[in-house]
C-alpha cells in the first residue's frame, strides 16, 4: 500500500519523522503478521527521500541474504560507487574469496552461520587440516589464519560505518531492515558489532513482530541510543472505511458489513480488494461469516487462488512462495518455464495486490507467503520438495567461484 493506495498511519509517520532528528539512533516498529508494518516503513522511506535522505530498505540477513551481501546491497543504496566504500568492498571481496573456498574444500558445515559469519573462528585450523589434499597448501595457509576470522566481522561492520561517515551528507541516512523476526543471529550481530561502530548521522529502523528489546534485552545496554518504538496496530475505524472507499466500496451499510467481521486488520483488507477487483467486483464478495483473523485469510487465500480468470496467477502464487523474492528469471525456475512467459507471468504477479517491491524484484507479502507455504507443504508435500531444489540449485549457479 504505497503512493495514492497507502492510508492512514499519519501519527507512526510522525513518529518516524521525529526519529530523524533525535538523539536515539536505533527504532523498532513492531506489529503483528499482516498489519502492515512494511508498508508503512515503505511509505516511510517515499518520503523521507523527497527531503533528500538516502535511505537504503533492505530484508534482515537470514539463511538466503549473509552479512556480507547485506552490506554490500545498502552501502550500494547509500553511496554507489562512492569512494568512501572502497575499503569496504575491498574487505567484502576478500573475505567472499576465503568463505568460497572453504565452501569449495567440503569444510563449510558447522562453521558457517546462516547469516554468512563463521560461527567457529578457533575451530578453522583443523577444518583447514580435515580439508588435506582437497585445498592447495596456500589455501589451507589461508584458511588457518584463525585470526582473519576471528576479527573480519568487526572489521567489515568498522568499513561500513567509516564509509557511510565518508560519504559526508550532511543530513542523516537511515538504513531500514524489514522483516527482523527472521533476524536470529544478525540481531546479536547488530546490536554488538555493526551498530556501535555506525556514526551517528546513521538511523537504523527495524521492523519486526516484536519489540527489539523484548527479543533482545542487549539493545537496552546504554551503549546504543535505543528509541521507544512504534507500534503498530489494526487500522482506526475512520481509516478503515476510507481503504473500502478507495477499494470501490462506497455504500456505508455494506462497509458496515464488512468491518464488523475483518475490522480495520490491513491483510484482510488487502485480500478482500483482491476479491474485488475480480469479476463481478464486490458484488462477487458475498457475505463474509466471522471466523478468527487466521482462518478469514485462509478462505480468502483460496477464494483468490480459484477465482475464475486465475489460472495462471494462482499456481504462480501457489509455487512463487518458496523462493525468498521473485524475479523474472526465478519465476522460470519456478514454473519451468521459458524467459518470455516467465516474464509474463513475472508481470502478472507485480500487478496483484499481493506482491510488493523488492530491491531485487517483488516478494509476496510475508504474512500471504507464510499462509502459502503452509498450505503447499500440506496439500502438495512432493511439489514443495521439487521446486524448493530447484530454486536451491539456482541460487548456487548465482555465487561465483574463486
């Protein structure tokens, strides 16, 4: 819900327009599944950059997105190409040839973490020797050198902030991190080893489904200017009636109807204008029976994915969840299909309601794609297992090798 779709939220606004000009340096919005908090960090960022602030809006590091790529994504938003990053990017090439090849020499399990950070810096010695005539011997040189591990997180996350205080503009850059539920150990690497070493000129907003101090009581150590928060919740009834208005509903007794049974919870929102925009508009809705938030967006789901006029927007949704975003070339791998129809169908899904922006293409909203994964690996466990390999044998033919 970006641009002329987005409503409401004008008092988190607020309160994320003030974070730019206090002293704390780090704010969690927090909310629920489906209640929009990417939205509203994405309308966020829309208007932050028309007074001129970078700001670089990027998925949490997780199993798919290391540190290192992490880095590099938002030091390319917030200074591509700049001068201040050199050091960074020669550090991020560096410690990307070591960690390939140690993927390449078999040695990389147990050791590497899912966010891209060896786990086991003392241990690297004797991986190196298990490795035997696998690595040459200036690979297994390399390897061993425990104290290269050891320091190279710190030493990245202390490129990064040197680069984003050379950048010298003069008004602060904000870095957004979505999805920070999925954060695991990039939180405690934030919290301990990147953020403290940012200058603060740099904001960094999270968003999550919790609060970052509750999730991590690390956060509130003094040593980081930690903002309340925001909270989001369902939208006011006022802003709720006006997204119906917007949807095409205009009669009051029928948004009435409506309100009482999904209330003002943005993902129910969002799926009924999908129904809606289908044939026969809201006509085609019906009457809706209350059941819990979860059990609506199930029904709802399903109604989209059989709605006539679907058949090809529904199994790209049905099978497009696995993968962490979606692009024109993974839709192919997804669907085994060629480049032009997988552009097409690619174009399809960046038209529904369903998907939004990715800084590498769309993604499925995170609450719709967790209802989808669910329901693929119940309903089609063999299907789920294929294309899950498939997009795993993708993203290997994507990392380079040294």
């Amino acid at each position: 819900m970006q641009g002329e779709d987005f409503v409401g939220r004008a008092e988190e606004l607020d309160a994320l327009k003030g974070f730019l000009a206090d002293d704390a340096q780090v704010l969690a919005v927090h909310g629920i599944g489906g209640v929009g908090k990417s939205a509203l960090v994405g309308r966020f960022k829309e208007l932050a950059e028309t007074t001129g602030v970078r700001v670089s809006m990027r998925n949490a590091p997780n199993g798919t997105i290391g540190v290192p790529r992490f880095l590099k994504e938002v030091s390319g938003d917030l200074g591509e190409g700049h001068v201040a990053f050199d050091r960074l990017n020669a550090e991020l090439d560096e410690y990307l040839r070591r960690e390939s090849v140690l993927e390449g020499g078999g040695g990389a399990a147990g050791l590497l973490g899912a966010i891209g950070l060896v786990k086991e810096p003392t241990g690297l010695s004797a991986a190196a020797s298990r490795l035997g005539q696998t690595l040459g011997a200036r690979s297994r040189d390399r390897l061993a050198a425990d104290s290269y591990w050891r320091g190279a997180p710190a030493s990245l996350a202390e490129a990064f902030g040197e680069g984003c205080d050379g950048l010298m503009l003069g008004r602060p850059s904000v870095v957004v991190i979505d999805r920070w539920e999925y954060a695991s150990d990039f939180d405690v690497f934030a919290c301990e080893t990147l953020v403290p070493r940012l200058p603060r000129s740099v904001k960094v907003i999270v968003a999550g489904r919790k609060d970052l101090a509750i999730s991590n009581p690390r956060w509130l150590s003094g040593r980081i200017g930690l903002h309340p928060g925001v909270h989001v919740d369902e939208f006011a009834p006022e802003d709720a009636r006006e997204f119906l208005r917007r949807a095409g509903l205009e009669e009051a007794s029928r948004q009435n109807e409506v309100l009482a049974v999904v209330g003002g919870f943005p993902l129910l929102l969002v799926l009924l204008r999908t129904l809606a925009r289908g044939p026969g508009g809201w006509d085609a809705v019906g009457p809706l029976q209350p059941r819990d938030n979860n059990q609506l967006a199930r029904l709802l789901l399903e109604r989209i994915l059989d709605a006539p006029g679907g058949e090809e927007l529904g199994p790209a949704l049905e099978l497009g969840c696995i993968p962490d975003h979606l692009t024109p070339a993974l839709v192919g791998v997804v669907l085994e299909v060629e480049e032009p129809e997988a552009a097409r169908i690619y174009d399809l899904l960046d038209d529904s309601e369903l998907t939004e922006p990715h800084p590498s293409g769309i993604r499925i909203h995170d609450r719709v794609r967790e209802l989808l994964l669910d329901r693929l690996k119940f309903n089609r466990p063999d299907a789920f297992q294929a294309v899950s390999a498939r997009v795993v044998d993708h993203y290997r033919r994507q990392v380079p090798r040294p």
